[in-house]
C-alpha cells in the first residue's frame, strides 16, 4: 500500500480533533519550544508521545493522574514492549507542558 501525503491522520493531529483543548495546548507547547530556542524534533517526538496518552484517556495531560500515568507507562513497557525512550519522552514531554502553564 502506497502513502501520499496527507492521506493519513498523524497522532498529534488525531488528538487536537478529538480531544477539546489539546490543539490549543499543543500550539502554546510549540509557541514555547520556539522561543525557548529547542529542537522542531522535541516538539515532534514530545507532542507523539503526548498525543498517545491524551488518546488513550481522551483526556488533557492535567486531567490525568500521576496513578493514571504509570499505569499507562507500566502497561506500555511490561506488556506492550515499548522502549525506555517512548517512557522517557512521554514523561518529559507531560513535564514540559506542565511546566509552561499550558494546560
């Protein structure tokens, strides 16, 4: 199967559909990694990981428990084999948009 350019739905872009709030949030995210001098790769790579736990909870960072979060975390690299990078860049990126008064 051959892909175009925006044929598909990315992960960020899914979330900013279905989760109220979270395009707003995301553009503030980006807005502040811009000004803040950092990598377009950290928006990237932060926002997708991000983006996978809003989805999985329909919900915006904030309104998830830090219970809620290591649940998932755990889930995900126990019993889905996901790397210790993926747990690494969806904590600091739920740090970063804490941190900026985002959300």
């Amino acid at each position: 199967m051959t892909f175009r350019k925006g044929d598909f739905t990315t992960t960020i872009s899914k979330a900013k559909d279905l989760v109220p709030g979270f395009g707003e949030a995301f553009s503030m995210f980006e807005e502040r990694v811009v000004l803040d001098r950092l990598s377009k790769s950290l928006v990237t790579n932060y926002g997708r990981n991000v983006a996978h736990l809003v989805l999985h909870f329909m919900r915006l960072p904030h309104e998830v428990s830090i219970a809620e979060v290591n649940g998932y975390l755990y889930r995900k690299s126990v019993h889905e084999g996901f790397s210790e990078s993926y747990f690494k860049q969806t904590v600091f990126g739920m740090r970063s948009l804490r941190r900026s008064d985002l959300v």
